[in-house]
C-alpha cells in the first residue's frame, strides 16, 4: 500500500466500520421476461430493484430502433450539440417531446444527473434562493451547490415550512422552489398543487423533477404534473430515459425562452458530448410506446398496489400510495445489509439503501415492481420478506 493513501484506508475503514461502504453486484444476464429475471452469480434473481417500471428496456422495436439510428448516424455524437453534434436526429426527439409535454421546447440533456445539476446552476446565481425538499434527489442538491445560489432545504413535503422559508427569504434576487414529483427512495408524492401556488403566491418559480413519474403517471405518460392538470404552469419539467423508459437521458420542457437560454448557459450541455445516436433512436421508439401501450402503466400500477398491500397484510408498515416504489425503513444500516444479503439468498434482488442516500437511521430495502411481474412472483417475494423479519427476529438482529 503506498503511504500516500494512508488517509484512504482510513476514511475507507471508518465507512466499513458503519456498513456504509458499497459494492455492486454483476448481472450476467438480465433479459429473462422483460427484465423481471436476472442472473447474479449464476443464480437466477426476481428483480425488485429495476427503474425499468414498464419493462420497455429490453423491448426489440427500441433496440432495434437504436441500431438502425447507429447504422445511419454512426455510434458517436462525435462533439457537443454547439460543435456540429446536433444530428436533425436529436431536434426530431425535442420536437416530439415538447407535443408530448404540450409545452413550447424541450431540451435534452446526457443524463438526469447532468440535466439537474445543468439547468439548476444555469438558472439560478449568487443572490437567488433555492428552496429545495430535503429529500430530493441528489443530483438537485449538486445542482444548487454550483449554482452558488443560497440554498433552502425545507422538510419533506411540508408546506408550512417552505412558506415560512419564502417569507423569510422574501428578498432575495430570484426564487427557485425545486422538488421531485415521486420522491425516488420514498415513493411519495409532491404536493404539486400547494407547490404551484406557493411559487405565485411568492412570486418564485418552480422546477419539477419527473424522473420516476415518467412513463409511469399521466394519460399519455407524461408524469404527475399532467396528471394533475398543472403541467403548463410548471416552470421546468425535467424528466428522464432511463427509467420507466428503459433507454438513457434526459430532459427538460418549458417555455422557449428558457429552452434557448438552456442552449447558451447550461453547461452539462455546452461542455459535453452529444449522446450517440443509438440512444437517442431508442429514445425516439420508446417515447411511442410509452404515449401508446397505456396497459403497461396500468399494469405498474396495478402491482405496485398488489405488493404494498401484499406487504401489509404481512405487518409491514407500507404507504397508502400507488407508487412503483416501495421502501421498507429498517433503519440500522447492518441489519438493512443483513436482511438484503437474506433476500438474494432465496432469490430475490433487491438492495439496501444507506446513507446518505436517505437519511441517517432510515435505512431501507428499496423494493420496484414493473408491469411485467405476475401475482404469483410478488406473493412468493413478500412470503420470502416475511420469513426473512422471522428469522432476523428470532436471531435478535431485528427488534
Ligand atoms: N432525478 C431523480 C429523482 C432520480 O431518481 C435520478 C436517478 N436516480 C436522477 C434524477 C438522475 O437521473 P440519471 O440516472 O438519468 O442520471
């Protein structure tokens, strides 16, 4: 070990004293059954842990629509959109994304991470006041550390905080109020509603990030925002490809204005590669069957009531919501591992999520259901969960 990395090993160490360091497991294969299937170590695993929501990753009109884009654009997008890297291709996606979201332009961007931390540092500045909900995604909260904005954090969901704080920081130059529409460790709900009317009642503006809404809510899966009738009122709407959509990327829709602004000041854009035309193929085919095979929602939600409910009838302490996104709070980090390390065991994937991803002491097993999983897969895997609470009950690890 060279001496140099001392300070490492330690800081390292200190992270495995308090089961916060992290490894990844290798998929070898992941195409069984629209995904709801993979296999880890040659053993055959139910995934519960896939943003895939609709099962669209593996489908053959978006694989094959991505190949036929690489075969006429080639596999790169060779310099950024600002440095001949914008193929007709990609303006043909923000076309059909802003139709889709009924909002005048759309901008992609390489990831959700790069759109968040983009469009955040670009539209706000040093004088502005960022409100953000303390538990939205981290690629938000990187957002607002580069932006220089000073930064709010109000407490997860609750209004009467965020007023308090609107008041308070009443004169700042501009105000931002920044949230996830379905929190992605959660699955909770935004209150978009008070949200929009906070935002005029103070003269601010609102960014909503749709990253697990998409695909998944809405009449034609544009998220929770159109679900609710509020979409054009909504300053930002970002939104991703790589979950319920199962390609790469991301988005955001609004007025043009702040589009060609976007163009000129977001530097995850400016700076960076275009994505290759592949993904933006397979972009272009999955939004089509996103806005047209309407069961595949159906079918996400349907599950995702089945297993809480499943869950609960077992004892769990499960929301009442209708989100693809069902955490189990364990708390302790070890035993969050423990209980993780069981389910794989019996032939389950689905993984411990420690801070600081969520706070400290509300550590948890991040459970996703997808369209495709039957009734038979979920009651097996909650029957596997509840022997699994036995076990650890009986062992005492679990009080
Ligand atoms: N926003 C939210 C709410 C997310 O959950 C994620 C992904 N975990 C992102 C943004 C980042 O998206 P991407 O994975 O495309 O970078």
């Amino acid at each position: 070990m060279n001496k140099r990395y001392t300070w490492l090993e330690e800081e390292y160490d200190s992270l495995r004293k308090q089961s916060l360091t992290r490894e990844w497991n290798t998929v070898e294969s992941a195409s069984d059954r629209a995904g709801t299937w993979i296999q880890v170590e040659g053993k055959p695993l139910l995934n519960l842990s896939s943003n895939n929501y609709l099962g669209l990753a593996h489908d053959q009109r978006i694989v094959e629509a991505g190949k036929k884009a690489a075969e006429e654009w080639g596999a790169g997008g060779t310099a950024s959109r600002l440095v001949h890297g914008n193929y007709a291709l990609y303006n043909v996606l923000e076309q059909q994304l802003a139709l889709w979201k009924e909002r005048e332009g759309a901008l992609v961007f390489a990831n959700g991470y790069q759109a968040n931390t983009g469009v955040i540092a670009a539209l706000a500045g040093r004088g502005d006041a960022v409100f953000s909900d303390r538990l939205n995604h981290a690629s938000i909260v990187d957002g607002i550390v580069l932006s220089r904005a000073e930064h709010f954090r109000y407490r997860h969901n609750d209004m009467d905080h965020l007023e308090f704080l609107l008041k308070k920081h009443h004169g700042a130059r501009r105000k931002w109020i920044v949230t996830d529409s379905i929190f992605s460790m959660d699955g909770d709900k935004a209150p978009l509603l008070e949200l929009v009317q906070l935002r005029d009642r103070y003269d601010a503006m609102l960014m909503v990030d749709e990253a697990h809404a998409g695909g998944v809510r809405g009449e034609e899966g544009q998220g929770l925002c159109h679900e609710l009738g509020i979409a054009g009122q909504v300053d930002v709407l970002m939104g991703t490809f790589s979950k319920a959509f199962g390609v790469y990327g991301a988005y955001v829709c609004a007025d043009e204005i702040i589009i060609r602004y976007l163009m000129t000041k977001a530097r995850s854009l400016v700076y960076s590669t275009a994505l290759p035309p592949a993904v933006i193929g397979s972009n272009l085919a999955a939004l089509s069957l996103v806005q047209t095979e309407s069961w595949r929602r159906k079918a996400v939600r349907q599950n995702a009531l089945v297993f809480r409910q499943l869950l609960r009838s077992r004892g769990f302490t499960v929301d009442e919501e209708d989100t693809p996104i069902i955490p189990l709070t364990l708390g302790e980090n070890e035993w969050t591992l423990q209980f993780s390390k069981r389910l794989r065991q019996r032939g389950i994937a689905a993984v411990a999520i420690r801070p600081p991803t969520v706070p400290e002491g509300t550590a948890r097993i991040r459970f996703t259901v997808m369209a495709a999983h039957t009734r038979e897969e979920l009651e097996w895997a909650c029957e596997q969960v509840s022997e699994i609470r036995n076990e650890l009950h009986k062992g005492g690890t679990i009080s």
